[in-house]
C-alpha cells in the first residue's frame, strides 16, 4: 500500500472541484481536472484565474493542473495516488463515473467523494469489495483554500489505514482541519448550519427584524463572519442553501426539530424569480446603481437600507472578547437581545441533541462551526461562555426542552 500522496485525479470540473485541484496546487500536488468534454475541463481551470478570493496562492501553480476528458485521458487514471469525485449531487451520476472509471484505478490508490450529504453505503453500491476498503467522503468546504473545514466519512468496509492516511494528508500536506462525521444527512456542519440559518430566518420574519439588522446581530459582534446570516447565504447561493435544507427535511423524518429542516418560504419565493444571491446580483441583498438594497422579509420587494440601532448591541460593544459579547447580548432584555438569546438556545439545544447521532463528541461539532462555518467559538464554547446553568433556567422559563445529558451534566 503507498503512503504517499503523489498525484490526484480530480472528477468534475464545477466550483468545487476546479477549487479543489486549486488547493491541492497551492500545496505542490500535481492533479488531473476531468470533465465529460475537454472545453468544460479547460473553462474550469479558467475560472481559477478569475474567482475571488482567488483560489491560487501563485497564479502560475494553475500549471500543475491538468485539465482531461474521460472519453481521451480516462486511462490517466491509473497515475493518481488519489481520486476525488466532485461531480453534480444525483446519485445516479456519481455512479455512472464510478462504472466509467473502476478498471482504470490502480490497486492502491484512494477513492472518495466530495458529496456534501450523499449516504456513503448508497455512494459503494456499485463499487466491488476490494475497492470499498478504499473509499471514503472527504467533504471540503467553499472556498477549499480560505475554509480550513474538511470532514471525512468512513464506512463499515473502509480501511483503517486508509482513513488514517487521508487524515494525515488532509491536516499535514492541505493544512486542513479534520473533522470526523457519522455517515448522517449532511453531516456535522450543514447539518447544524441549515438548522441554525433556516431558524434565523424565521424568527426574523416573526419579530419583524429587517435582514441587515439580523446580520448586525449575528455577524462579527458574536465572533462570527461579518457577512452575517443572510449575507453570507446570498454568498453560498439561495439555491445551495435550500438544497442543503431539503437533503435534511427529505432523509431525517425523525429529527425532533424537523419543520425548521425545511427551505423557508421566502428562500422558493426568491429561487422562482431567479434571485439565488451574490451569483445573480440579487438575493436577500440587491447591488444597484442606486446602492445596496435589502430585501423585505414579507413581500420580497426591495429598499433602502435602514441604520441598526439596538441597545443589546451597544452593550455588547463595550466588551473586549468575544465570549463576554455573546453574554451581555444573549441577556439583554432588548429585541436584539430577544432574538439572540431564542436562536442561540434553539441552536444549542439542537447541537446538543446530535450527540451521538452526527458525532460521539462535543469537540468535532464546535470544530465543524469554526472551520466551516468561520465561528469564533463553537456551539459548547458559547454555551460555556454564557454559563450553562443560568442560561437553562433561563431557557425553561420560555418552554424550551433541556437535553437529559446537559440537565445531567
């Protein structure tokens, strides 16, 4: 069996995976980018030269990357240490590269994909025994230079050697932090990040909140990015994040907190008129010559941008860190601090209620929210930093259910 990584084949040349090849440049290992047509292959090593943030550290690194086409290079494949599926989000698609590439994989080499919420046993169906033991869900998240996030999935049948050498070359050669999930829906950081943004949108629409003053409110006075929730969704794609909501809501019938799986109603209302975010130029926030507008939570229309005034947040600001801002904001009596305070215990207690379902351990969900999701302090760090047992009795006075094990605890 090789321990070295040496070169990687890269499937499907989309965002993610044109990204991935990128980051794997910026470390020094040569890859392969393939698509089903050379000009696909080839428009996806361009567009590293021309997202923002950039992808390449060195522009001149694009020159490590190849760019194939299965129906002429398929039998490159045999030249990589490593393969990495990063095709469309259909099952059916990933299993016809799979039959179109199996007998091109060299014996020791690594499988896996990139699926972002895939079951890994439905992913190995049509893989024989020998090449189960070397597959694995390696789950980057976008952009793969700038998210330190990489969660990997194992499967009964995966080798132990194998996972542990993924796990090394992740952390030691691509600088990533790795994340151990349970092959669940969406595993560890979407599963908790859809729960938490689906919520924050609801909540802001119940209390009559404007977008940018729920952004003010969840951006870099919590120690989060400064995007904010609704920001930062028109980043990723109103599409994606609805996708992500619906993997959830159609595979986890039994999630105790089911209904907030669901794609809010505003995200389809947005989707049906071609608003999907940054991509299209227009999502919760529209750019115009006029300046930015923000959306209107009821009627979807547009306008002007109104100044975030809370008392919550002043007292928040007064704060040096990030934990004793979280507290002065989480028990303001304020609306700010009304709102903070239900989408920060729904948010707890949902991530609570994981263990062990999505991971055996506190420390892999807090790890997935700051590496994915650019968290300063992960969901049981601020239940820390708010204190845990007054912040219970302060969530029993409004009705919210207590995890057994924190009560316990």
């Amino acid at each position: 069996m090789s321990s070295k990584i040496e070169k990687v084949a890269v499937l499907g040349a989309g965002t993610m995976g044109s990204q991935i090849a990128g980051h794997l440049a910026n470390a020094g290992i040569p890859s392969m980018l393939f698509d089903i047509e050379q000009e696909l292959a080839e428009n996806g090593l361009k567009k590293l030269t021309e997202l923002k943030p950039a992808p390449l550290f060195n522009p001149k690194d694009i020159d490590m990357i190849e760019p194939c086409n299965y129906k002429d290079h398929v039998q490159k494949i045999k030249e990589a240490d490593w393969i990495m599926e990063a095709v469309a989000e259909k099952l059916e698609i990933k299993h016809k590269v799979y039959k179109n590439i199996i007998e091109h994989i060299k014996q020791d080499a690594i499988l896996s994909s990139n699926t972002s919420g895939i079951p890994l046993d439905d992913l190995v169906s049509v893989l024989p025994e020998n090449l189960r033991s070397r597959f694995l869900i390696t789950h980057f998240f976008n952009p793969p230079r700038y998210m330190r996030l990489l969660e990997l999935v194992r499967g009964p049948s995966t080798s132990k050697k194998i996972y542990e050498q993924m796990e090394a070359f992740g952390e030691g050669i691509l600088g990533k932090g790795i994340v151990h999930a349970k092959d669940t829906p969406n595993f560890i950081g979407n599963r908790i990040g859809v729960h938490g943004g689906n919520n924050a949108i609801r909540l802001a629409k119940k209390m009559n909140l404007t977008v940018e003053e729920v952004d003010k409110l969840t951006g870099t006075i919590v120690g989060r990015p400064k995007s904010g929730i609704f920001r930062t969704t028109d980043i990723v794609g109103i599409d994606v994040h609805a996708h992500v909501s619906g993997t959830s809501y159609d595979n986890l019938p039994n999630d105790e907190a089911r209904d907030m799986l669901k794609a809010p109603s505003i995200l389809n209302k947005l989707i049906d008129s071609g608003r999907l975010g940054q991509k299209t130029k227009a999502g919760f926030y529209k750019k115009t010559d006029q300046g930015i507008l923000s959306i209107n939570l009821e009627n979807g229309e547009y306008g002007p941008m109104k100044k975030v005034r809370f008392d919550g947040y002043r007292l928040a600001k007064d704060h040096q860190n990030t934990s004793e801002r979280i507290k002065a904001l989480y028990y303001s009596d304020d609306k700010a601090g009304k709102y903070f305070m239900e989408i920060t215990s729904d948010s707890l207690i949902y991530s609570a209620n994981r263990i062990p379902e999505i991971s055996d351990d506190l420390v892999n969900i807090d790890n997935a929210m700051k590496w994915g999701y650019g968290w300063e302090l992960g969901p049981f760090e601020t239940w820390d930093s708010i204190g845990v047992r007054t912040s219970i009795d302060k969530m029993k006075v409004i009705g919210k259910d207590i995890p057994s094990w924190v009560e316990d605890m």
